[in-house]
C-alpha cells in the first residue's frame, strides 16, 4: 500500500486575517509559495515540518542536481545520483506525504521515481505542459530550478493529480526492451535511406552497419518474445491479440509494454 495521505489536503494552517491598512492580497495574485529554498540548502524537512502535518512535495530533477520543495516546509537539493536519491528518501519518509510530483523529463527522472516508488512513496509523474499552464495561470512566469519545484509542489496541492500504480518490473522491462526495438527501427530506416545515395567509399561501412542493426533487432525480438511468454497473464493476452485479424508480434508487444493486462479468461 502506498505510503503516506492519499485524500487530505497538503495546505497548512489558515493565516491570520490581513488587518485594516495593510496590503491584502487581491484574489488575482497568486498565493506566494510557502518554504522559499536556497539552492545550497542541504538542511531536511523533516526536522521543520510537524509528523502529522500533511505534506505535497515537487522535485524539479535537472542533469546533476534534484531540488526538492516541501509544502509546508523547507525545501533542500541534492545531487542527481545514488546518494541524492536516498537522501531525498530519507528525508521524505518521516512525513505525512499526500504527493510527489515529478516532471517527465524524458528519462532524467527515471532512476529517481524508482527510488521512491520502491520506497513506497506516493510519487507521481505528469505531463510538464500541464504544469506549465498551471504556472502561468497561477501567475508564476519567473523559471528556475527552484521555482520550478516549488511550482510542481503548488501544482501537487491545487491540482490534485490522481495516484497511478507505476510498471511493475517485469512491465517495465518489456517497455524498454519494446523502446529500444523502436529504435533499432528507425537507426535502420535512416542507414537504409543513406546507403541510396551514399558515395562507393561508405557503401561498404554502412552495409556492416546494416548487417549489425539486422542481428540486434532479431535478437531483441527473441528477447521480446522470451519475456511475453515467461507471463503466464502476458501470454494468454498476446494469444488473444493475435487472434485478431492483421495483429502481429509488434502491436502486441508495444500493446503488452504499454497498456496494464489484467487476467484473461480462458
């Protein structure tokens, strides 16, 4: 079961009501980010931020470096490896976590978001474009890696995105296997254009290159084909699917790593 609130609101205490003179903050501001954090902070949120209080939590994941931000709370960075991501489980699991939200950064969270999935924390991945059209609907136009957590932990309260079960890891080997499939297909198509006009001195260089693309692809459909049926639940949907007129091993691999599979009847 996942760790941590599900259904309760990250938001902190009520503030206290804006006394008469000074400045209130007109409903088209947008509400100021609780925690600011320096990109040098290394302190944890878990000595500052009550056990029971719940928390939403946006880490903005960049090359070498995670920043973390923790609403309510102090947020903090690490860098972008092994040792930042057990610190950032450790310094998450204390608290009442609700949500993590991470953008798909086309494979850069990808090792982080298994950490805290096999931690058993409440991670999320979403679609950047929806963050940022929450940002610039919030007001929030200023872009650094900061902000940016800071905006995905803002994004985490309001917006509420739902807990998704990730792959197992049977599933997402199958999808990598299924991805790198994808791209010896297309390594092959663009050698396969190349050799038409290619000069008489790099015929031969791009045929060896063929020849090897050739080996890898059916070596991974044997892998591919090896992984479906060790799944006594992936082989029975793949019979199924390619009992369907015009379905082949492709559309029923890329179905099985895409899609989740649930029992089938017999």
């Amino acid at each position: 079961m996942t760790r941590g609130v599900t259904d309760r609101s990250c938001r902190g205490p009520k503030r206290p009501r804006v006394s008469a003179g000074r400045h209130a903050p007109s409903p088209a501001e947008p509400e100021q980010l609780r925690g600011p954090m320096s990109p040098h902070r290394k302190a944890g949120p878990a000595q500052e931020v009550a056990m029971n209080t719940p928390v939403c939590v946006g880490i903005d994941v960049s090359q070498s470096q995670l920043d973390v931000a923790v609403r309510p709370g102090t947020g903090f960075s690490v860098s972008n490896d092994e040792a930042g991501w057990a610190t950032v489980v450790a310094q998450l699991r204390p608290l009442a976590l609700v949500r993590i939200v991470v953008e798909a950064t086309g494979g850069l969270e990808v090792s982080l978001v298994g950490a805290l999935a096999t931690a058993r924390l409440p991670i999320i991945v979403v679609n950047p474009r929806q963050v940022r059209d929450f940002a610039r609907a919030t007001g929030q136009l200023a872009k650094t890696d900061v902000l940016d957590a800071q905006i995905l932990a803002h994004f985490a309260e309001v917006i509420r995105p739902p807990l998704r079960p990730l792959p197992d890891a049977q599933t997402q080997a199958l999808a990598a296997l299924a991805a790198r499939r994808r791209h010896l297909v297309e390594m092959l198509t663009a050698e396969k254009n190349r050799l038409r006009t290619a000069t008489p001195a790099i015929r031969q260089s791009l045929r060896r290159h063929l020849g090897w693309l050739q080996r890898e692809r059916t070596q991974l459909d044997t892998e591919l084909a090896a992984a479906i049926h060790s799944t006594p639940v992936w082989r029975a949907a793949d019979d199924l699917l390619r009992s369907v007129p015009g379905v082949g091993p492709v559309l029923t691999t890329t179905v099985l790593a895409n899609l989740p599979v649930r029992d089938v009847d017999p």
